[in-house]
C-alpha cells in the first residue's frame, strides 16, 4: 500500500513538471549576452503660439496687443467725399443716418493706415457701442451735445487742432492713425476684444445656414448689398463709390432716435446700440440669427447664437451695421 502510494506521488510530480514546461535537473546559468540599448523618447517640439489681434483673431506680433485702438468717424453719401483707409480698419460700425447719409466709425488697433477720412464729428452710437474699447476718439466739428457725451464716457479725444497726424486736403480732413497710436495715452490694461473668434471655416454659432447675398434695404437709401467671394473669404460691397471687404457682418437691429440739432441746422437720425434686440451674424459663406444686448453704457456687447449658442466669427475684419426696425433683410 505504501509502495503504490509512492509511485503514484512520482507520477503526479512528473506530469506537473511536464504540463508545467520545467525541466528535471539543475538550473540554467543566467544568459551573458549584452543588452539592447533603446534609443531614449523624445517629444516632438511644440509649435510657438503666437498671439492673435484682439479685435480680429489673427495672428500679430506681441506688441500689438497693447496698442491703443484709434477710432474715426468719416461721412459716406450725401455730397461727401469719398471715404479712405476703411481696408485697414479692424471694425467697422455703419449707421443709417438722416437722408440718404450713411455713416462709419472705423476703428484701427492692429493695422496702422497713413490716411483715413475724412473725418467727421463723432456721435452718440459709435461713443456708446464702442465705449469698452477704451479708444483714443478722433473727430472733427462735433457739437456740443454729442461732446458732452463724450466728456462722459471719458475716453480720451484728439481733433485737428492738435496737428500732429492730421492733414487738410481741399478742405477736408485726414488722419494718420498710427502716429496718432504712437502718442495716444497709456492705456490701464490690455484691450478687450469685442467678439470671440473660432477658426476659419468654423460654422459662427450652432444652425448656420449657407449663405453668399446679403440685400439690406433701408427706407430712402440705396440698398447695400454684399456678395461673399470664397476664394477673398470674404464679404464684399461698394460704399461711397469705394470697394470694401469684411470677414464678417454683424446686424443688430437698434432703435432710432430723431432730433434737431441746431449745429448742423437738421435733424439728425442716431442709432441706440444699448439695450438688446434681434441681430443677424454672418461669417465665411454663412449665417445665423441671433440676439444681441449691451445692458449699459459701459456694458460690453454680447452676441447668442440659437438656444443661446455661443457665436465666434471668422478670423479678419469685422462690419458691424445699426439697422433701423424698418430695414429689409434679404439672404440667399
């Protein structure tokens, strides 16, 4: 009995040593072969970031950044002569004045332009919509109504008295807005943009649509058309007999308010861009409607796409028009 149990012993250990792979009898010496040397991981380098322009998500320089945003209002229409340096402006704000008058506040933070004007007295929708960028006003022939305002906003203001950057050419006058950047006063902290921006060919907010005309009829005025050219990406149109081009075309429909004044001997027509109302947002070859609100003086301007989507514009310069309610807004 013992012995069968023995045996039985050795043969479950044999079987285990076989099933297991183990040899019967002393251990392998260890191998001596040399080791493999693995090349040491390492990380690709990252690519620098360069800082993008504030109010137009472009890539710029450092020192752009801290510019002082120089804005000027010119006239369009209306025996004025025709407008110059709105291709180098980075914002555009349009208003649908008295008569068949338009009017532009273009605003220079990243490009400098040697000539821009002529310039004309500022009014209250640009020192209202436009407050936030802190920017160095330039105007001409402002009355004092709209210079009260001004003073109470406390932007900081140059006219044609100072000389320095100014030109007359057959009456009319032109501003250089980057030697006028060069003396502006120093701002307290870095500009804020206006908008966001997403990157190119990203739809401007959730359920845009194509589009490629853009028709806004105005009562008493010629309607302004733009046209999006794919290969420019961009919206153009004529204004004042002068070509102009934007990535972007931002309609806020304001209210309109009407008033003598008896500096200019008329009454003038003045968009109300405080408060909130409906808005149209158009970017590379689409669009979206929106709403807009701007809920003070010195509140900043929000844009919400549908469901309170967030809106990001195309990288590159921006229109922005105040249409009246009356407007006609045509899209294919």
């Amino acid at each position: 009995m013992k012995r069968s149990l023995r045996l039985g012993a050795a043969a479950a250990l044999a079987a285990a040593a076989f099933t297991s792979g183990c040899s019967v009898g002393p251990a392998k010496p260890p191998s001596t072969a040399a080791p493999v040397e693995l090349s040491p991981f390492t990380l690709p380098s990252p690519e620098a970031v360069r800082p993008r322009a504030p109010l137009t998500g472009l890539e710029t320089e450092e020192a752009t950044k801290s510019k002082t945003a120089v804005i000027v209002p010119i006239e369009v229409g209306t025996g004025a002569a025709a407008p110059v340096g709105l291709d180098k402006a980075d914002v555009v704000e349009l208003e649908f004045a008295e008569g068949k008058l338009l009017r532009v506040a273009a605003v220079y933070q990243s490009t400098p332009a040697d000539k821009v004007g002529p310039v004309a007295a500022v009014r209250p929708a640009e020192i209202k919509l436009l407050n936030q960028l802190q920017p160095y006003m330039v105007h001409n022939g402002t009355p004092k109504g709209w210079l009260d305002l001004l003073t109470l906003s406390k932007l900081a203001a140059v006219t044609p008295a100072k000389k320095t950057g100014f030109t007359t050419v057959s009456g009319r006058v032109f501003v250089n807005t980057g030697t006028l950047q060069a003396s502006a006063p120093a701002q307290q902290k870095l500009l804020a943009s206006l908008f966001q921006f997403g990157q190119a060919g990203e739809p401007v907010a959730m359920g845009a649509t194509p589009a490629t005309t853009i028709s806004i009829a105005s009562p008493g005025k010629a309607a302004v058309t733009w046209k999006f050219d794919a290969t420019a990406r961009r919206w153009q149109t004529t204004l004042g007999g002068v070509p102009v081009a934007s990535a972007n075309l931002v309609l806020l429909t304001t209210p309109y308010n009407k008033k003598d004044v008896k500096a200019l001997d008329r009454e003038v027509a003045m968009a109300d861009p405080v408060g909130k109302g409906a808005a149209q947002v158009f970017g590379a070859g689409q669009g979206v409607k929106a709403t807009w609100n701007k809920d003070g003086f010195f509140a900043a301007l929000n844009l919400l796409g549908p469901e309170q989507s967030v809106v990001r514009l195309s990288p590159g310069p921006t229109w922005i028009l105040l249409l009246p309610s009356t407007a006609k807004v045509t899209v294919s």
